[in-house]
C-alpha cells in the first residue's frame, strides 16, 4: 500500500494550487491514502515569510476537514503538519500541536542559528562555510528534534544536501548517529523523492541513511514534498527500489499519532 504523506497548501505562501487539485492528482496517480502537511505557525520571529500565520491555523485544519469530506470513500486524506525544529522553541510547538487531533507530525530542520541553508537565497554561504561543521552541526540538530518528542517522522533527513554540497569526509557517521536517535525515541524517516528535483539531484535520505535505518529497524513512509499538484506520487517508482533494495517491506502509515505497519 502506497501513502504520500508530505504535500503543502497555498497558506505557507510558496505552494501552488488547491488542496483539491493535490486529491485528484493522487487518484490519477492511484495512491489510496495521503496526507497535508503544510509549514505549521512558529513564533512571530521566526520565518513568517514561508508558513500560515498563527491566525490562519484554523483555516489550515477547516480547508483539510473540507477535502476529507468531499473525498470520502474515494481517498484516505490524513491531518499531518510540517513542524520546524528549533532550539528554544519546543514549548510554542508543542503547545499549537496540543490544539488539533493530527494523524501525524512531521518534524523539520530548516535553519541552522539564522541561516535558512535549504533557502535558494541563501545557498551561496555554503561555499563560506566548512562542510564538514555545517553537517555535523545540522546532524546534531536533527538528533535533538528527535529527542525533543515532538514529532511523529523525521522530515527530508539529509536536506542539507540540497544544493549538492556535501564534504569530503564519509557522513556516515553523523548519518548513524541520527539513526540511534530516531530509534531511541521511536520516530520514522520519510523517503522524500523532493530532492530529485533539487540540485543535488537525489532522494532525502541517501542510500547509507537508508541501509543504517533499515538495519536498526527504523521504520520509513513515504512523501513527495509538493508544494505543486503535478509532484503528488512523483518518482514514486524510484523511492520503492530503494526501499526495497535496503530491505524495506512494510511502511509505516497513521491514525492519531498511532503508528502502524502496511506492507507495500
Ligand atoms: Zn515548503
Ligand atoms: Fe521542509
Ligand atoms: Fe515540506
Ligand atoms: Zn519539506
């Protein structure tokens, strides 16, 4: 069974077409379940530019509520977000997730201090800055989100590759040490086929995420990122080899931040 649980809503000010448009599209594509995730409110500081507003919220939760309706018995639409990570500012998070019943949260690195690195605009400080700090320190991050509690799936786990640059020295390690950390706390991964259409031209995670993860029996699901109808499914063909080439069989899909196990 097939689920893409990562697709966004015009609200976060950077995605296009209705949530509608994203239903028909997974129909088309013959994906039974799929759920929003759209940029969840953060404090008024922190990136407003690319997110709904805290006052929008509600409008966020009604619009979903609307397309389950319209599609019932056709589609399973779940209730997801896409949360931020960020240091101090767990309690402001934990406290917006605590006003709707979600199915699940998804929990992302976007910032690195005030460096939106996954920001095209600020993709150039890559080349100011040592590689090898920059992924330990965005690794360090993701091992706190895990141990924050917070979140149901670890998004995009390796984003910070997006524009293709990567050190020269063997991530790996990094990569395992996150792994220990969804695992210590019981969260999955995403397969994100988004980094396919990003320069570094790749799945979130890379192939070694994927092998450590399946090894330490971390369970994954599946997302395209959209933020556009037409990736809804997108390189979904790709994402199945590699799961099944790492060994994967089952997926984990969710009700009310209960996690369960399909088979694919
Ligand atoms: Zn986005
Ligand atoms: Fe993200
Ligand atoms: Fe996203
Ligand atoms: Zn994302």
């Amino acid at each position: 069974m097939l689920v893409d649980y990562h697709m966004h809503t015009p609200l976060c000010l950077h995605a296009e077409g209705t949530p509608e448009e994203y239903c028909e599209r997974a129909l088309e594509r013959g994906i039974p379940e799929i759920g929003f995730s759209d940029h969840g409110p953060m404090p008024a500081w922190y990136d407003p530019a690319s997110r709904m507003s805290l006052g929008q919220y509600p409008r966020y939760i009604e619009m979903v509520r609307e397309v389950q309706l319209k599609f019932e018995g056709r589609l399973t639409i779940k209730l997801g977000l896409e949360a931020d990570y960020f240091p101090g500012t767990e309690e402001f998070v934990k406290e917006t997730l605590r006003r709707y019943e979600f199915d699940y949260v998804i929990g992302s690195v976007h910032f690195l201090g005030t460096w939106g690195f996954d920001n095209p605009r600020y993709a150039e400080e890559f080349r100011r800055r040592d590689l090898w700090e920059v992924y330990t320190e965005y690794y360090a991050q993701v091992e706190q989100l895990a141990q924050s509690r917070l979140f149901d799936i670890l998004g995009h786990a390796d984003v910070v590759k997006k524009f293709g640059y990567v050190p020269e020295r063997d991530t790996t390690l990094l990569m395992k040490r996150a792994v220990e950390a969804l695992k210590d706390n019981d969260l999955c991964f995403e397969i994100n086929t988004s980094g396919l259409r990003k320069p570094c031209k790749e799945i979130y995670p890379a192939r070694a995420f994927v092998e450590v993860a399946a090894k330490a029996g971390v369970p994954v699901t599946l997302g395209s990122d959209s933020h556009e109808p037409g990736t809804v499914g997108a390189d979904y063909d790709r994402a199945l080899r590699l799961l099944k080439e790492c060994g994967y069989k089952r997926i984990a899909r969710f009700t009310r931040r209960k996690r369960e196990l399909v088979a694919l």
